[in-house]
C-alpha cells in the first residue's frame, strides 16, 4: 500500500506527519520526494548513502550531420535549443530531457546524453527502510528526479510512505500519481484552506482517494472543517496546535514522540485507510 | 560601409517609444536600419515563452539580420546567446529610442 502525503501551503506538517506515520509502523518504507529541500532524515537516527544519480537526456549536436536546418529549435517547447548562424546553442538547464529534438532532427544529428541534476540516497535500521532524493543547488527540475526516485520504491515493504513536495503542480503529480491513497495535510487557516483547494481539485482529476489531516488544530477558524463535511471529505485525524510540539521539532523530535496516545491514533489511520480502500 | 541593423526592446507601436527595461519579454522590438535610416517595430515572438524567452528572441533577431542590439540589463542565458550569435551588444537606458540611436551613431554607447 502507497500512502503519499501532501499539502497545499508548504509548512503544514507533512514531514512530522510522514516521519510519525512510518515510525509506528514496523515493515515499513518511508521516501522523501520533496527533493527541492528533502528535510526527513533530520527526524530520524540512521545513516544514509549515497545510491544512485538522477539524471537527464539533453542533445549534444553533432555538426558533420547537422544542416543547421533549426527544425530542433524550433519545436523545443521548453526553448532549450537556438539556432544561431553557425551553430545550435543548448541551454543544459531549459532541457527537460524530453528527446523530441533527436527523434525529429532529419540528418539524424542528435544524441542525448545524460546529464546528472540530483542525488539519491538510502538508509535502513532493521525492517525501516529510508529514501530521499536531492536537488543539486542550481537545478530546477525536481520532477525526473522523484520519478527516479520513485524507481526505489520496496515491492517487499507492504507500506511505503511518500513525504510530496506542497504545491499542487508536476512535482506534486508525479509524487503522487501512482499512490493508492492520498493523506492531505492542512491547517485550519484561511491560507491553508484556500491552498488545500487546489490540492482536492488535483485529487479529484487523478482520481484519487483521499482524506485530511488536520494539523495545528485550535488555531484558525472552523472553515476547513466545514469545508470537508461539505465536500464529504473524511478527517483522518487531528494534531493540536501545541507548544510542545514545536520544541521538539527543532530539537529533530517528531510529534509521535511527544503527544501522549498519539501511536494508537496513527495505527487506527492505518486501519482505517486499508478499510476505505477495500 | 554596409548596413547595419540594430534592434531596441520596446512595449509599444507608438512613435519613438522609451526602451523597455526587459529584454526577451519586451512586446516588440524597434529595428533600426543605417541604410535608409529608418526604424520599423516588430512583435517579438518570443513574449509568451514559458522559459528561455531571451535565447528564443536572439534566435528571432539573429533571423532578421540583426548585427548589434541596444539593451537593458541581460539574463545569463540571453547574453551567451547574443554572443554566440555574434550580435554586438551595447548598454542602453530607458530613454526614447531616437535618442539612443543618436547616441550611438555618436559612438556615446558602451559595448558588453
């Protein structure tokens, strides 16, 4: 089972949520795809290493075929290939490595050659098993990187658990694409509303089934909690807006560690998440 | 001398417009032509591009002939284009654009 948590607004808890979640769980894969800032492993006690690199196709001109025709330039969509006099120019960084500039060049002038634009990681203490990928500074396309990520997903672990980037855009998509049920994050703000919106808007096209944990409960309005009753939207759960809580966030603590009782509670999400998706 | 081509970004059609202060996503380019000299105002194609709206618009003035460009200041990926299309680049400001090719046929505009 592929349980993937997301947010809207960013800071909403799904880290503490996700490192919560996997750490009451005992055969169990726990995998950072925010890759623009991967931050679990600071909640967790296990060594990680380095396990392969994500990388790209990006074309690399060969000019005894090319004819500077500019058939390449002129139908790359991200603008990553211009033609100039005497030479194609390829901005490395534009490329999203989608390979249609090689299957279209008509001399055949074009090979793609990878091109690293992020790290992957692993780490394990007995049956917990630990992913995340990594952004390299300067890069900006974080999707291909979780796609390959996602390539170390355990078909041993009978639960992985997915930490999304927030946001509702490709990166989000991809993060949760193939997951068999969706955990939304939010807070009980108008901010955290709105973005959350959007997010039940991408679920709903990817068919997705969801439900909501609310975080930071006690600050905000009731609006949230209207909305979902609403929109027949089921509240998983509801993590208190606590000052303990944050204390020992920065001290790398989770709240799992901190809320009294909080261990049975995740384990009856569990539960209750494998029953909505029988 | 041969001539030469210069082009100026610029937000409007209207006569002698000020010099937009961006380059690839100005709406239009002014193009002026040593020949004859005379001006014309051309849409820039690449307005619209979600990402590499510089490079995308060097392609299109290096299409039209273009030998130097008047410009504000120039992200990294539309001043290697220049470069490499061979286009000379001089320092603009935002002032009309009458003034600033007077400026350069004086020789008052600094090369990049």
């Amino acid at each position: 089972m592929q349980i993937t948590i997301v947010s809207g607004k960013g800071g909403t808890g799904k880290t503490s949520l996700a490192v919560s979640l996997a750490m009451t769980l005992e055969n169990v894969q726990l995998i950072d795809a925010d890759v623009d800032e991967p931050n679990c492993s600071l909640f967790l006690d296990l060594k990680t290493k380095l396990v392969a690199e994500a990388k790209i196709p990006i074309p690399e001109i060969n000019y005894d075929l090319c004819t500077l025709c500019g058939k390449c330039s002129s139908n790359c969509e991200y603008n990553a290939l211009m033609k100039v006099p005497d030479q194609i120019l390829v901005f490395e960084k534009m490329c999203h490595g989608c390979g249609l500039c090689s299957k279209i060049c008509p001399e055949n002038a074009i090979t793609e050659v990878p091109r690293t634009i992020g790290h992957l990681y692993e780490g394990k203490n007995k049956e917990f098993l630990f992913n995340y990928g990594a952004l390299i500074v300067g890069e900006e396309l974080s999707t291909p990187v979780i796609s390959q990520l996602k390539q170390l997903i355990s078909k041993d672990k009978p639960i992985i658990v997915i930490d999304s980037p927030p946001g509702s855009s490709c990166p989000m998509v991809e993060t949760v694409i193939d997951a068999d049920y969706v955990i939304l994050v939010s807070e009980p703000t108008p901010f955290g509303l709105s973005d959350m919106k959007m997010v039940v808007k991408t679920l709903r096209v990817l068919e997705k089934k969801f439900g909501v944990v609310i975080n930071k409960d006690g600050v905000g309005d009731e609006e949230l909690e209207l909305y979902c009753q609403k929109e027949e939207i089921p509240i998983l759960l509801k993590v208190p807006f606590d000052l303990e809580i944050a204390k020992n966030y920065s001290k790398g603590i989770p709240f799992l560690n901190v809320l009294p009782g909080m261990d049975s509670k995740l384990k009856q999400m569990i539960v209750d998440i494998g029953e909505a998706l029988e | 001398m041969n001539n030469l081509k210069i082009a100026i970004p610029v937000s409007s059609k209207i006569d002698n417009p000020i010099m937009f202060e961006r380059f690839g996503r100005a709406n239009y380019f002014c193009i002026f032509d040593t020949e004859d000299d005379s001006t014309v105002v051309v849409a820039n194609p690449a307005v619209g591009a979600r990402g590499g709206a510089g490079p995308r618009a060097v392609e299109f003035l290096s299409s039209k002939q273009i030998q130097s460009v008047i410009v504000p200041q120039l992200g990294p990926n539309a001043d290697g284009a220049l470069r490499a299309a061979q286009i000379t680049i001089f320092q603009g400001e935002p002032i009309p654009v009458k003034n600033l090719i007077d400026k350069w046929k004086k020789d008052e505009l600094r090369k990049l």
